[in-house]
C-alpha cells in the first residue's frame, strides 16, 4: 500500500468517526435536529431583510421537499416557535417567520453550538483549531467542487442554502 493510499484511507476513517458519534443528530433544547435547521433557515432569512419565508423559499434553501418543510413548520407552529401569515402581494401564499419565543430558542440553541466549540478549541488549543478549520474549510471547498463538477449542472443560488 503506496503512502497516498494510506493517508487516504486514514482520512476516511477520520470522517468515518463523526457519523459514528452523531452529534448531528442530538436534539437541542429538546428539538430535533430538523427541526432546529428550519428555525436557523427562518432566521438566515429574516437576516437577510426579507419580511418572512415562503414555505417554496424554505424547502429550496433546505434542499427538501414542500411536503416536508410544512410538516415541520406545523410541528414548530405548534410549539409557538413560528407563525405563519398571508403574504400581501400573493394572497395564495403564505409567510413564515419567527415568534418571540422561537427567536429565543434559535439564540439559545447557537449558543449551545459556540460553546460545544469553546471546548473543542481548549482541547485542541487555538493555533490547532484554527488550522483545523482551515483544513475542513479547503476539504469542504474540493468536496462540492468535486460534486459539482462531477456530478450535476450547477445551480444558480446553491451557495444560499441553510
């Protein structure tokens, strides 16, 4: 087995052991993984100056269907996280967006997030973690280049997913 190779192999085994851990898929403050995703998406949104989401706008941006997208917002709705409103200009459509409450729980979910990250930079150190970022943001960078070359047409407004 040539070096290349095994260097290789080692890295995919590093990669490997994330989805065994699956600390993607811990539910946070009691919600699951989806569902935090959505709310994250509805707040990149209202960032962004738009007066609220189309549930079409949402399931583009989180690369899922309508169906599926509604569900979660039923469930989210709910849960008094989002409300949902008529749009003005179309009246067919309908607007989501972030209660007072779902406001707080994205902050305190994101806090949650930075500080599991606070630890990962004490335990590696800071020049460590910074190199480390770097090395996921070059492997992130080949890895949808690669898949965008490789295997689909581009797609106009991809980088604007959640």
């Amino acid at each position: 087995m040539t070096t290349e190779t095994e260097t290789a192999q080692r890295l995919l085994q590093a990669f490997m052991q994330f989805k065994r851990v699956e600390w993607h898929r811990r539910s946070v403050l009691g919600y699951k993984p989806s569902e935090m995703k959505l709310l994250f998406c509805i707040l990149r949104g209202e960032k962004t100056g738009s007066p609220a989401l189309k549930v079409s706008e949402i399931s583009q941006l989180l690369q899922v269907t309508p169906p599926t997208v509604t569900q979660l917002i039923k469930e989210l709705e709910a849960s008094g996280l989002v409300e949902r409103s008529m749009d003005p200009s179309d009246r067919r459509s309908v607007r989501i967006r972030l209660t007072q409450k779902g406001s707080t729980v994205t902050k305190q979910a994101r806090n949650e997030f930075v500080n599991s990250f606070h630890g990962l930079v004490e335990y590696l150190g800071e020049a460590e973690s910074r190199q480390l970022a770097d090395l996921l943001t070059q492997a992130f960078r080949y890895f949808t280049t690669k898949e965008a070359t490789e295997n689909r047409p581009s797609v106009q407004g991809e980088d604007e997913r959640c």
